[in-house]
C-alpha cells in the first residue's frame, strides 16, 4: 500500500510517500517512495525541497500563499515533477495526517470521517495554533483524494494511558471537569517509534520491558514507558512544561509569571510569547536557540552559552532521573532522539554522566562516533543500554494508517 504522509503545520507541509503493508511492518520492510517539505508558505519565496529516494534532490523556491497551493504542489511532485514517483493521484492508497491533539477523545489512531474531523475540530481550543493547520491538511487533501481512506494519527494520544496521578494538576478539580485541563503530552508519535526500534534492538517484547526516551529537539520531552505504554511525559497542557527547550522554557514555578508581568509590564500576550518565543536556550543565552550555535559559542568561552547548555543537560538529566524512579523496576533503555539526541554526543555524555548512579555507562568512542545514526552507545556492563535512534514519525503514520485501513487497530 502507497501511503502519503502528511503533516501540516502554521506555514509548512511535509510529506513522505511510503510503501507499506502490514507483512511489511511485520518484517519491517516498508520502504520510502520520496519525501519533502514546503516551507515558508505565505510568502513569495516558500522554499520547496524534494527528495525521490535514489534520485537528486530537488529545490525551489516560489511564491505559494497558501496549503491548498502547497498540498496540490505536493502531488504534482510525486506525480509530474522532474523526478515522478507514481504515475498517478490514483496510485496512493491512502492518506495518514499528523493531527497534533486528539484531547481525551482519540487513545489510538482512527479513519477520519465526518465526526472524526468534527472531533478534531473540537479540539481547536486545546491546541489552537496546531489543529486549525493539521484539519485544513485534511480538508484539502480529502477533496483532492476523496475516495481514498485519510487516517488520524494524533500525538497526544500515546499519552492516554498516563494515570490520573500524573496527569492531573493539583488545581481545583472542576478546571479538570470543566474545561479538559490536564496533561496531554505530545510527541508521542516520536516515542513510539523509539519504542519499536529498541524493542527491535534488544529482541524483547512489549510486556515487561521498560524504556526512557527522550526526544532532544526544537522543541524537547521525555516519556516514561512501561510496557509499551506512556506512564508520564514531561510536556503537559501544552508543549511548554518540562524540558528546558530551544526558545521555550519548561517548567518554572507559575508565581513568577505575576511577579514578571507586574515588574515589566506585560499584558497575557506578551508573558505567553516570552515563554514560547524568548526562552530556553535563546533566553539564557542570548545567543541562539540552536544547539550548534550554542556549542559554537561554548567553544569560544561564552560563559552564557555554557549556563544555557548546563541548564538543558541538568534539566534533561532530572526528568530521566526521576522517571527511572517512576517505572519502578529495570529500565532496560534510554534512547535519544531528534536533532540534539540524535546528533550531539556532548549533550548524551553530559546528561548520561549524571545518571552514573543508576550504573549507567557510556561507550565514549561509540558516542562520539554515533552521529545521526543508530546506535549502542553504552558499555556491556552498563546497567540500562543507551541507544541514539534516528526518529521516524512518518513511519509510525503510514503503519498506523495501514492499519486503520485493515481494521487492525
Ligand atoms: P525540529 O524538527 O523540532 O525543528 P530538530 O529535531 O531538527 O527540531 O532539532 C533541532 C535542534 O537540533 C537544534 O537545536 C539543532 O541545533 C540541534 N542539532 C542538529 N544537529 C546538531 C548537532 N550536530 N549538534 C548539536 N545539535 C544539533
């Protein structure tokens, strides 16, 4: 089965056609057709970038002001481009959108029909700068392929199993009741993936295997597994609670929004964009939300970047720590993923040094060697293996739209 991949975001899409089928997915032979983005939609100079596998890359640069332009131009690449993949629309079997929230309703993922997507439509509020983007992806789509199956994979939903003791906020209940407010946790399309190459990795089953991953990216979380399910994640009502992040902040005690907007005059606006925007690494830095740059900078002596760094790896270190004591038994894993997990051996050593108390052990060579790409990087004697593992979530939302489309799921 062809199954395009889409994921639209505030101002880019990106796809990725992949062939799959669940005898595939069971002998993990799925394979990409091609894979891309279009960024900077809006403007006259959104970027295009276009990789058919086994071929040159392609990229662009035009005028395309909005999704419905860059989804039709997403087809047209697989299909009449310099470098087509399929000869025709009619060769996708199916659509899989990354629908960022999915609130309590969606645990897994489902086939979008008309309630489907009203449903995701209620869930505007919850995540209003992600949804609105994610459910127009559909919509165009749907009216380009609309006799093939479009499914939802959502990345709230792999964190439906966290109980309520770590869900909840100790705030008055009926905030809960009344309007949904809670933990969600994102990313969990990312950790699932994590999930099934470490299960791969170490030959163990779902049942009885315990894993930490953490997602090191743009944006940053970590999640505790227990029997392949969530038990806690670090992001919460939204993506800025928990890790210290590139421009976001992560947790602070709440009492200092009051105190910063009272000091310097901020109206709700402003501390929301100082939070989201401002923070993080860029925030303490003053450099750069970008952990290249950081270390660029570290590596000149800026003492700010070294205190951006520090605050990062302890803050990841912390969340690590503390969900190995939650598990409650043997971790058998720690995976590191995205841009800094899965290219930054500095940051890995620097986080899993901290964790020397559980018999954690790193393999140094096999650390600085592993850059984007999979690998062991602790020693055989070391108590919980620490693997980096390239993230693939566009391969979880072509399997789990496969099977949607079976009904085996
Ligand atoms: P997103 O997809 O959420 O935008 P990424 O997963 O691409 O984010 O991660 C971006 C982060 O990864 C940036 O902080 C970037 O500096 C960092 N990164 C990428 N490559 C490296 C590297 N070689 N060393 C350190 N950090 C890196």
């Amino acid at each position: 089965m062809k199954v395009l991949v889409l994921n639209c975001g505030s101002s880019s899409v990106k796809f990725e056609l992949i062939e799959t089928s669940l005898q595939a997915i069971e002998q993990t032979a799925d394979r990409t057709i091609a894979r891309g983005a279009i960024e900077k939609i809006g403007t006259n100079s959104a970027l295009i970038n276009y990789y058919p596998a086994g071929a040159e890359r392609h990229r662009d640069a035009r005028e395309i002001l909005d999704h419905e332009t860059a989804v039709n131009l997403v087809v047209k690449l697989l299909t009449d481009g310099e470098t087509p993949v399929i000869s025709s629309p009619e060769e996708i079997d199916a659509v899989g959108h990354r629908i960022t929230h999915g609130g309590e309703r969606f645990d897994h993922s489902v086939l979008i029909d008309e309630e489907v997507a009203r449903a995701i439509s209620d869930c505007i509020d919850l995540a209003p700068l992600h949804n609105p983007h994610n459910l127009k992806g559909y919509q165009i789509a749907k009216k380009l392929l609309p006799e093939k199956p479009h499914a939802a994979v959502f990345d709230t939903a792999f964190h439906q199993s966290i109980p309520p003791e770590a869900h909840l906020y100790a705030i008055p209940y009926v905030l809960y009741k009344r309007h949904g407010i809670r933990r969600y946790g994102f990313h969990g399309t990312s950790h699932r993936y994590m999930i099934f190459r470490i299960h791969k990795l170490l030959g163990l089953p779902r049942n009885g295997t315990s894993i930490v991953s953490c997602h090191l990216g743009s944006g940053c979380s970590v999640c505790a597994i227990r029997d392949g399910l969530s038990i806690d994640t670090s992001m919460g009502f939204t993506p800025l609670e928990g890790l210290v992040m590139g421009t976001r902040s992560g947790d602070l005690d709440p009492a200092l929004l009051f105190h910063i907007m009272a000091k310097e005059d901020l109206g709700t606006h402003e501390i929301n964009t100082m939070l989201n925007k401002h923070s993080g690494l860029i925030g303490l830095s003053g450099v750069s939300n970008d952990m290249r740059e950081i270390q660029e900078e570290i590596d000149n002596g800026n003492q700010r970047a070294i205190i951006a760094r520090d605050v990062f790896v302890y803050r990841a270190a912390k969340y690590i720590a503390s969900y190995m004591a939650m598990i409650g038994k043997q971790v058998h894993a720690i995976g590191f993923t995205a841009g800094i997990g899965e290219n930054s051996p500095d940051i890995r050593r620097r986080i899993c040094e901290r964790l020397s108390i559980f018999g954690i052990e790193l393999d140094e060579k096999a650390n600085a060697e592993c850059i984007g790409t999979e690998r062991r990087i602790s020693t055989e004697n070391s108590r919980t293996a620490v693997y980096a593992i390239p993230t693939s979530e566009e391969l979880v939302i072509a399997r789990d739209t496969v099977r949607c489309v079976e009904g085996v799921l």
